[in-house]
C-alpha cells in the first residue's frame, strides 16, 4: 500500500463538519491529541512529533527557536524510513517561512490583500507540485505535502468558512489522481478567536479506525497504513 499525506495546518474538526467539508472528512476521522507540554500548541513541536514518533523536549522550546525548527531538517522520520516524496513539511527543510507577516498583515487593509494573494499562491503553487508528484512518482511509497492556508486565515478572520471551503473544493484534483494510494488528512490544532485551540484530527479514506491517537503515535500508524 502507497499513502498521501496532506497535512492541512489549523484544519479545526468541527468547522470541517459545520460546513460539511466531506472531502476534508473523507471516509473515516477523528481527533488527535496534540498535548506537547507547551499550552499555547506550536505547530512545529506537534509536526516534530508527527514525524520523529516522540515528543520534542518542552523544557528545551522556546518561541524564539519556533522559525529555526520549522524550517530545518531532522533526522531519523517516518519519512527517511521510506521512499518518500515530501513537497513541504515543517521540521523537514521547510522554505514556507512567514516571519512577521500576520502582524504586518493584520495593520492595514492592503497589506491583508497582499498577505491572502501571497498565501493563495503559495497553496497553489504546492498543489500543482502534489499534483506532479503523483503523477511522475507512483513509485512513490509516501508522498507529503503540508499547508499553511486555513492556520494563516484563521489568524486573520475570526470566520475563515471562505477558506475551508476553497481546500474542500481542491481537494479532489488530488484524490482523482492518486489511484489507489490510501490518503491521510491530518491537522495539528484547531481554532477559537484567532487563536491555536483544541485538538487535532485525521481523516482516511480507507475503512480503518485510528481512534484517538498522540501526534507521536503516528510514527506507528504509518506503517501499519503502509503494510
């Protein structure tokens, strides 16, 4: 069995099914626990343990290292264990870095135009390279890709239903192409007034059950997924 992963950054479980985001939702879904001994749910320390399968050292984080650990790359993952195709991934040599954007975003009405036109280019430019991916790589045991869009909306707009609704609709320009590859949805957090909140979820379009799994514990999932 072959996987593609999508991990839909912000992605909150309950918005999903207030706006029946069915693609978003596939088959199966649930929440993940993304209790990483830090309250504020970084996003890089819940990806960290998605891939390495154990938990960054909370006593060691601290906001200022949030950059420098999204955008290197650490060794021994699930995806070094495989013959992996990763498009982006935060901890995995990210180059989607947004330093001081939201703020600069969120002073005047022209720069929020600019940042939302940024960030649309930037989904679709990683689309078109999934979609490539799919195509070129079905040699492929894992293919990833990671989105920033619905986190970084969500930052900016209390109501961010346009956005969950544009990934919904995109989605199955992937799922078409994906022949028989099982497709893992995964989000790290969910969202309350513009704040990272809550747990996150995972979605599958395959039969089984993940029940309500640690980010850590994906580590495992996979390659039970990929058996």
């Amino acid at each position: 069995m072959k996987l593609l992963i999508i991990a839909l950054d912000g992605c909150d479980l309950e918005i999903a099914k207030k706006l029946n985001c069915k693609n978003i939702l596939q088959k199966r879904y649930g929440y993940v626990n993304n209790d990483v001994g830090v309250p504020e749910l970084p996003s890089t320390l819940i990806w960290y343990a998605f891939l390495k399968g154990e938990l960054y050292p909370a006593n060691k984080y601290n906001p200022k290292i949030f950059y420098d650990l999204l955008s290197s790359k650490i060794e021994d993952t699930i995806f070094d264990e495989y013959n992996s195709v990763v498009i982006d991934f935060p901890c995995y040599g990210s180059t989607d870095v947004f330093k001081g954007e939201i703020r600069r975003a969120l002073s005047s009405e022209e720069e929020k135009t600019k940042f939302i036109l940024k960030r649309l280019r930037k989904f679709h430019e990683k689309f078109e390279r999934t979609k490539s991916a799919l195509k070129s790589r079905k040699d492929a045991d894992i293919i990833a890709v990671h989105f920033y869009l619905l986190d970084l909306m969500q930052h900016i707009y209390k109501d961010a239903s346009t956005f969950y609704i544009f990934v919904d609709r995109c989605l199955p320009a992937l799922f078409n192409i994906a022949d028989d590859r099982l497709i893992l949805i995964v989000s790290d957090h969910g969202f309350k007034d513009r704040m990272h909140h809550g747990y996150g979820f995972w979605s599958l379009n395959g039969d089984m059950d993940l029940g309500f799994p640690h980010f850590k514990d994906f580590r495992s999932i996979i390659r039970r997924l990929l058996r």
